[in-house]
C-alpha cells in the first residue's frame, strides 16, 4: 500500500470504536480528508498528539477504503498557546469549522490552506487580536467563495445605504431596510463599518484596529450566519463566541 506524506492541520476529531480517533484534517495537498487514528486514546500512545484540534503536523497516510488512516505523523506546531485563554480559543474554533464547511471533501485549496494557517500563527504568535483576524478570516473565506459583500448598495435593490443595514437569512445577502424581510437581523452600524475597514486591511494591520471587542464579535456571528445561509451548512463555533 502506497504511504502519502502530506502537511495538514486537525480541524475536529471524534472517538471512533474504542481505541481509535476519526479526525478531519485539511492538508495542503488533498484538501480536507477524513482519516483514522489506530489505537491512539491510551495515556502514551505515539500518536496522541496527532488528533488534537490545530495539530498541524506532516502526516504519513494510507488510503484504507472510504478513509485514510494516519500511520505516523510529524508534529510542526501544536498551535498550543490558542487552548491557553477560552475566548481565544472559541473564536480559533470559529477558524477551524468555516475552513471545514468551506470545502467537500478531498477539494483541494492551497489558498485556505495557507490563510488557515496563517490565522492560526498570527493568533498564536503575532499578538494579532484573535477577534478581528476571525473576523478578517471569515470575510476573506466569503470573498474567496464568491461571496463579496458590498458596502456601499444594497445587495437587493442596489440603492446605497441609507440608515441600517440587515442581513437576509433567507438570501444569505445584505439588504437595505426597505427590503429586509421578517427573516432579516438588523447588523449595527458598527460591525458593518469593521466588516468595511477589515476589507481593506491587511492581517499584520490589524492590532491598529481599535474596536470593542462585542462589535467584532457581532460581526463575526453575521458573517457566520452569512455562510451558513449561502452554503446551506449550519455552523456551531460562533454561538459560543
Ligand atoms: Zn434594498
């Protein structure tokens, strides 16, 4: 059988019969994959390391069927400092699960690969505030899945906004306040103008950025809320934020 070797961080992982681990990792090369950890849950088993949410690792797999199974991996960065503080390690959650519903399986992206990982590092050892590089990384997953948003007309109408701005939850779309519907939250000013300023703002930008972190905050559950309307996929993590 033939041993791949790809570099891929864990996006989830779930207890899988009695020993093993069935995790979600997103490699570089294959996209996102699902893959088998053999008997892994005992206290020192080689490759405990291997299942844990943002291992990123270099992986040896084999196809096994329907699934990989991971035979040996090598750690790169364990992200480990993103577990330390809840509410950063909420919101690198948020990061994990938009990469996954971003992609079917074995989709390849080496872009979202490369902004995931970013993300994390930026989080993890740039100081970048977690809430605005989430939300930066939200939008910048929208726009790379087609999903621009625009700023300056509604996305309905395409009148220039007057007053508040709602977002549609049928649609998935933003829309003015004549042409929201019952189905349609208001989004305040304020995290519509971040989603503005984060648009044109580059990651290393971002600690200049100075804004309460419940705006940010409420735009990142708008944006999540925006892609679970637009691809029809319910997201978890940001109801936790
Ligand atoms: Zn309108």
């Amino acid at each position: 059988m033939e041993t791949i070797i790809v570099k891929g961080i864990v996006l989830s992982s779930y207890d899988y019969k009695e020993k093993d681990k069935l995790v979600e990792v997103f490699t570089a090369e294959l996209g996102k994959i699902t893959a088998v950890i053999k008997g892994c849950k005992a206290p020192n088993a080689k490759l405990k390391f291997a299942f844990q949410p943002f291992c990123f690792a270099e992986f040896s797999i084999i196809r096994q069927g329907k699934f990989y199974q991971i035979i040996d991996a090598k750690l790169i960065d364990s992200f480990f400092d993103l577990t330390y503080d809840l509410s950063t390690y909420y919101l690198s959650n948020v990061i994990l699960e938009v990469s996954s519903v971003s992609v079917d399986f074995e989709e390849q992206n080496p872009k979202l690969f490369i902004l995931l990982a970013n993300a994390l590092k930026n989080i993890c050892y740039d100081n970048l505030p977690a809430h605005l590089v989430t939300a930066k990384f939200c939008e910048d997953v929208m726009n790379m899945l087609g999903y621009k948003i625009s700023f300056y007309k509604c996305t309905n109408c395409n009148m220039p906004y007057t007053n508040k701005v709602f977002l549609n939850l049928d649609s998935g779309e933003f829309v003015c306040a004549s042409c929201k519907n019952e189905n349609s939250i208001s989004v305040s000013n304020q995290a519509f103008a971040l989603l503005k300023i984060l648009a044109s703002t580059d990651y290393e930008r971002l600690g200049t950025v100075k804004i309460a972190e419940n705006v940010a905050k409420e735009a990142i559950i708008a944006l999540c809320k925006n892609m679970e309307h637009r691809l029809l996929k319910i997201l978890h993590s940001y109801k936790f934020i």
